[in-house]
C-alpha cells in the first residue's frame, strides 16, 4: 500500500473489529495489494508472484505493470522480496504485466505474463526473484500465433506454464468464453513455442487457467464466469493437452470478493494449497475494492477418487509447517503480520521502512529452544534519534523481553534480553520520538 492511501486505511482500519485478526494469517502480506498469485516451489521454499495492485488507483482500472515476489519456508511467515519485474523497463514492447507464472528449468527460472489482455510475454532470470528480463523482445504468444485464432472475444492472458515429469512445458492460456482455453507446447528453451495451440472446451470458462498434477492425473483449474459466481471449477484428464472431464467446483467464491477470482494450486511439504486473492483489506478499509486486492491461502483435500472436496475458505487455515531458527539471520521483511509498515530495496536486499511509533511486525513460530536466547542482534539504517526495537512475546503487548535503543549505524547493534526459552510469536514493537519514518529495519537475530 504504497502511498498516502496507506495511512488513510490503517487510520480506518484501526477502528474496523476485523483487523484484530490482523493477528491471524488471512490476508497475507497485509502491507501490500497483491492479486493473481502464481506458485513456483523451490528449493524448500513456496514463491508467489503476484500482480501489483500498489500500482492501481482506486478507481479507474487494472494498471498494474510490475510483478512483486513473496516466499515462505513454513508457510505462515512470508518474506517480501520487493518488484521483480517491470514494465516496460524490463520488457520494451509491453505496457502492463498481468498475472504471472513461473518455473524452473536446468537452473534459469521462466515468468510468463499477460500485456494486459492482448498477448503474452516471457522474462527470464537467474533466481527466482528475479530480475527477470524479456529475452525475445517481443511477444512469446499474440492472436498471430497459429491455433489462437479464431476466437470469440479472446482474452489472450493469464499464462500458466507446468513443466510435465517427462520435461515437457505446456502452457494454458485465454479467457472469455468456453472455446478460449488454448494450450500450446513450449519447446525446451522455454522461450519459444512448439506448433500450433489446441483447444478444448471448458464449461463456464472465463479466466484464470491452471494446472496442476497429483497422483498421475491433471488438474486443469480455472475461475468460471460471472453468471456462474466467479468460483474455481475444474477439469481432469490423463493428459495434460486432451480428454478433459469436468470435475465440479474446487473452491466457491472467497468470502469478501464478489469480483474477479485468480487461483495457484501447489504441492508443498505433502500438502496441497490454493492461494487466491479477496478483497478484505480495501473493503474493510471502506476503499473501493475492485482494483485493490489482497493475497490469502488455504488448504485443498482430494477424496479417496481423486476427486477435490470444494475448499473451505478460512482465515487461519493453513498450519505452519517449520518454526523460524531465531539464531539465524532473518530479514526483517519476513513477517506473519504488521501493522503501519512499509517495504523497500534497501542497500542488502529489501528492508522494513516506513516506521513510525507504535507500528509493529509479528514472526510466528520462533522455536528459541532449550538453551534459550540472551541476547538481540538487529542491522537498521537511517536512524533518527531516540529509536527503539522492543521486542515482545505472544502479542503485541505481551512481555516485553527486552528493548534495543538504536545508534545512527549500519554495524550490527545488539542487547541483552531476558533469557527466553521455547517457541513463541515474537512481536517487534517500534518506538520513536520523531515523526515520519524512524529508521530502516534490515535484519535480526537472537544469542
Ligand atoms: O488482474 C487482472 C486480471 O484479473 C487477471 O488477468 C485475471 O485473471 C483477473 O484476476
């Protein structure tokens, strides 16, 4: 929530009972309007890429032309990796960047995204968070392309790409209308197509395609039309291009939406999830919310058929799957939840900012073990004077386990803390004498 808005909404959200559920995990990343995530899991760790609804004003449309990235090891905290992909800076010929996709191929990692509404792009980059950069300069899919045509109102959006066991990548695309389902193989560059798209037709198609396997079967997820309630519908096949059936619903539409739904189905730690966005935030906050939503997840279960039971959308429904190791380095910006914050590149990496008193960041699940922690290590920037790090257990208020008074300098600073055992939520309160932004918070761990 990049801008003035930001203060406007917690001013209205502090008087607003939902957002003492700020202390649950739904939505996440409170501090950002994110939508349409698309899921890469990597290395032990989940990825979201998201349309940057920072970039959209209130009213007047989807201008969203960057992607931001999020990822989580356990599920519940998640670290905010800032832009990793703008237009047209890193795509000449695009002017928005839509609802991304991303895989992994032989250590290079692949985004595909929709220029608005009209073709489709792919930007490549050596880490999954980016930077990514437009390769072909110019579009990797448009209505040119041999079997996207012709179409009834084609949206030509909405890439899912899914690299198959066997290291075949297909990629399922389009929108507006049953007969728009289009899906084409990507030769194994990944950076240019294989023939001709097909098609296959999709009850109540409107946007939104994915695919995802399980237990040898796919997954062809897709959010419906209006006149059918926007929920998440899906189809199964024994193979990825053809021979799909309809399957029913995977998920209704989230509560608090009544819009657009954008769905990413994974596999993570032997459980599947569906992250999806509402529009919580902005609703509660009394902004209107077409073009400003949030991020949320949950957890999908099959029956013994294979068939998915419809998920149930919950506000903590997803467990955490790993304490945080609070004798590690963290990054500040990894978070379960905050209030009054903002994020930024800083000089290593992304970092909190935007502080003021009273604002503060909760890291759920911190395992400080047997031994225990004695001391607080923090790295901050640009500290204005009389600037403190209190850390708290459990709530926001709750026992305060030691407070750290801040120095103008990049060194790391540290204090001692009253020994702490076991695992805990850790609250870091900030505090300040100054108005406007009292320091920058890079990273921390405990002794
Ligand atoms: O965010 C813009 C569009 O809204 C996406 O491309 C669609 O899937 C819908 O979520």
């Amino acid at each position: 929530m990049r801008n003035i808005m930001k203060k406007v909404v917690l001013l209205l959200l502090a008087t607003v009972p939902f957002f003492s559920s700020v202390k649950a995990d739904y939505p996440i990343v409170s501090h950002r309007y994110l939508a349409d995530p698309g899921s890469l899991v990597y290395n032990g760790r989940v990825y979201l890429y998201c349309s940057n609804d920072d970039e959209n004003p209130v009213e007047g449309g989807y201008k969203m032309a960057s992607f931001v990235c999020i990822s989580s090891s356990d599920m519940k905290n998640w670290t905010d990796h800032g832009v990793v992909f703008s237009v047209p800076q890193d795509a000449s010929w695009a002017e928005k960047s839509w609802a991304p996709s991303v895989v992994e191929r032989n250590g290079k990692f692949y985004l595909y995204f929709g220029n608005g509404g009209s073709s489709i792009g792919v930007a490549v980059a050596d880490s999954p968070t980016g930077p990514f950069k437009d390769p072909l300069n110019g579009k990797l899919v448009s209505s040119e392309t041999p079997g996207v045509m012709p179409a009834e109102h084609m949206w030509l959006f909405d890439p899912m790409t899914y690299v198959d066991d066997d290291g075949q990548a297909y990629m399922y695309f389009g929108g507006n209308g049953e007969d728009n389902v289009r899906v084409i193989k990507l030769n194994e560059d990944m950076i240019s197509v294989d023939g001709a798209a097909s098609r296959f037709t999709v009850p109540y198609f409107f946007e939104a395609s994915w695919m995802h396997k399980h237990n040898g079967k796919y997954y062809f997820s897709y959010s419906t039309n209006p006149r059918n309630g926007m929920r998440i519908d899906y189809m199964v096949s024994d193979n990825p291009m053809s021979g799909f059936t309809y399957g029913g619903v995977m998920s209704p539409q989230p509560p608090e939406n009544d819009n657009n739904n954008h769905q990413a189905v994974f596999e993570f730690d032997g459980k599947t999830y569906q992250a999806y966005h509402n529009r919580i935030v902005a609703r509660e906050a009394g902004i209107p919310p077409t073009y400003k939503r949030n991020l949320c997840i949950d957890q999908i279960f099959y029956n013994e058929d294979g068939s998915i039971q419809e998920m149930k959308n919950t506000v903590d429904g997803v467990a955490q799957v790993q304490n945080v190791n609070p004798f590690e380095k963290v990054e500040a910006e990894t978070t379960n939840a905050q209030s009054g914050i903002e994020t930024k590149k800083c000089e290593k990496g992304m970092c909190i900012t935007d502080i003021s008193t009273g604002d503060w960041i909760k890291v759920k699940g911190v395992d400080f073990g047997k031994k225990g922690a004695k001391s607080f290590n923090a790295v901050v920037a640009n500290v204005t004077s009389n600037s403190e790090i209190e850390i708290r257990l459990d709530d926001k208020a709750g026992e305060s386990i030691g407070s750290l008074s801040l120095s103008d300098t990049n060194a790391e600073q540290s204090v001692k803390i009253q020994k702490t055992k076991g695992i805990h939520d850790v609250y870091f309160v900030f505090k300040g004498k100054t108005d406007g932004s009292l320091f920058d918070f890079d990273s921390w761990y405990f002794e």
